[in-house]
C-alpha cells in the first residue's frame, strides 16, 4: 500500500485504498491495548485488566481532568508507560489474589486493581514513562543525527551479536515509541542492514566453498535472508564458518552508516531486508543502503575467508 500511494499520490483519496491503509496501521491504532494484555500475562496478571489499564492511559477522556495544575495527556509515554503500568497492574493483583478473601476474591480483586492501579498509573507511572519514552526518543534521534554514518556504522555492526544473543527483541519496545512519536523509526532501517550482510556473506560462502552441503544450505537459507529472516543465515552458515560472522557484521555496519547519513524512517515494524523497503520513508536510499550491505558483507567475506567444511566420504 505504502508503495502504490508513493507511486500515485491521487489513490490515496480513494476509499478502497483508504480502508486497506486503515487495516495496515489498524495495529498501530490499538499497539497499548495489545501491549498491556501480553504484558499481564507475562507477570501473571489478568489479560484483561492488563487490556483495560492500556485503554485508560490512552483514553481521550483524559485531555479534560487537570492534575497539579496540567491536562492530563492521553497516550502519554506510548508502551513504555503502558508497561510500567500493567506491571504494578499485575503484581498488586496477584498480592490482592493472597489477601482477599476468598468469597469476595471474584469482585473485589479486579475492582480494586483497576481503581489503585488506575491513580497510580495517572499520578505516577504514566508521567514517568512519559520522560523515560521523550529521553529515549531523543537520545535516538540525537544520536543518529549528530552522530551520522559513524552511529550507523556502529549500530549496524552490533545487531547481529545481538540477534544471536537474543536481546533483540528489547528494541521492540522503542521502536514502536519512535513510530507513536514520529511517525517513523530511524533505527530499524540501520539495523535491518545487518541481514543485508548476512546476504552478501552467505553469497560469498556459497561461491567460495566447495562444500555440497554448505552450498545446499546457504541456497535454502538465502531467500529467506533476503526477506529479512536472517535467523536461519546466522545458525546454519555464517556463525558455524565463524569469519563470514564478521564479514556479515562489517557489511550491516557499511549499510547502516548509508541509512544513518540518509536519516532513512521506517513506518512500520516487524520487517527487515527488502520488504522494509516499502514502509522506508526513503525507498531509494534505502535500497541503496541495502545494496551496499550486500557488497560489503560479500567483499568483506570474500577476503576474510574461512576453513572450508570437509565432505565426509562414504564407503561404497
């Protein structure tokens, strides 16, 4: 959708398209209500209550209560806040689970923790999570701004170790805060070029090696790592070869830098590789930047390196 309406701006009045763009961002819409539901039942609270205190920090009824002498804003601190929230939300139930009694547990719990989580999320958590999501949308956009190529270079460079480590997904969170606050995050198209020198390094292994099996996997791999799924890339051909690793690594660092010196915005999440390219809000640059992760994960690789894997022989 993203790529039709650059391409004619004039559908996007039309109401076929309207409604297909409304389902694209439909998610973006209800992102608190979602996170507080998961959020509680990752700390062992109720689903719903979790949804709920979403809803109330969100609420647009919030913009006619004063508080302290300020209008209260809703929305304010997007996810973060909403997590801070449905944790206090969740262990205060569980504790109200202990201490109630039993015959009044059904009613009582839930009243109570939506009416005490409700003040304290609107006194305290909300305005909290407010400053914690205005620093960490500053601190991204400074630090890709004032830092140019040299943040996207460094940025691209770690996000494979981190992907391997599985502390990825921690970025989740600021993403969307960017996408609630800008409209855009500037950090998935940098870190998204990790992938792309995953490509150029398995490229590189599969015309370098003389390994059947090697070349078996990196063809059933390579798609997918176009597409942005690079799990299978990392596991099963450039980590076990362990050079085409760093290869992969210096070749996401290339490619961030580009995404970085273009200040390259993505609309979206859950995408990498080449399908982002249709939320960038700088598709040439973009795919520019992709290339050149391609190029540098493949050269780099190339020089680099690595012990070619022995076929086991068979006895006939």
């Amino acid at each position: 959708m993203n790529i039709i309406i650059k391409i004619d701006p004039a559908l996007a009045k039309n109401a076929v398209v309207q409604m297909l763009a409304i389902a694209g961002n439909a998610v973006f819409w209800g992102m608190n209500l979602f996170v507080g539901i998961n959020t509680a039942k990752e700390f062992g609270g109720m689903p719903i209550i979790g949804g709920i205190m979403g809803a109330i920090v969100t609420h647009p009824g919030l913009s006619n209560i004063t508080l302290f002498g300020s209008k209260l804003l809703p929305g304010r601190g997007g996810i973060i806040a909403v997590i801070l929230v449905v944790i206090f939300a969740a262990y205060l139930e569980k504790w109200l689970h202990k201490t109630v009694p039993v015959m009044l547990d059904l009613f009582l719990t839930p009243f109570l923790t939506i009416g005490i989580s409700t003040l304290i999320a609107l006194c305290v958590l909300q305005p909290l999570g407010g400053v914690i999501s205005e620093q960490i949308g500053f601190l991204a956009t400074t630090a890709v701004e004032k830092g140019g190529a040299f943040t996207g270079f460094i940025l691209g460079g770690i996000w494979l170790p981190m992907v391997m480590l599985g502390i990825h997904q921690g970025m989740t969170p600021i993403h969307a805060e960017l996408l609630s606050r800008y409209g855009v995050t500037i950090l998935l198209p940098i870190l998204a070029m990790a992938g792309g020198g995953q490509v150029g390094a398995a490229a590189a292994v599969y015309c370098k090696t003389k390994s059947a099996r090697v070349k078996e996997t990196v063809a059933s791999a390579l798609p997918v790592g176009i597409m942005g799924v690079g799990e299978p890339l990392i596991y099963g051909v450039t980590l076990p070869l362990g050079k085409p690793f760093i290869g992969a690594c210096l070749g996401g660092a290339l490619g961030g830098a580009v995404q970085a010196y273009g200040v390259v915005g993505a609309s979206g999440l859950g995408l990498s590789g080449l399908p982002l390219a249709a939320s960038a809000n700088n598709i040439p640059v973009y795919l520019m930047g992709l290339l050149v992760s391609y190029i540098g994960g493949f050269v780099a690789t190339w020089f680099l390196g690595f012990d070619d894997p022995k076929e086991e022989k068979t006895d006939a």
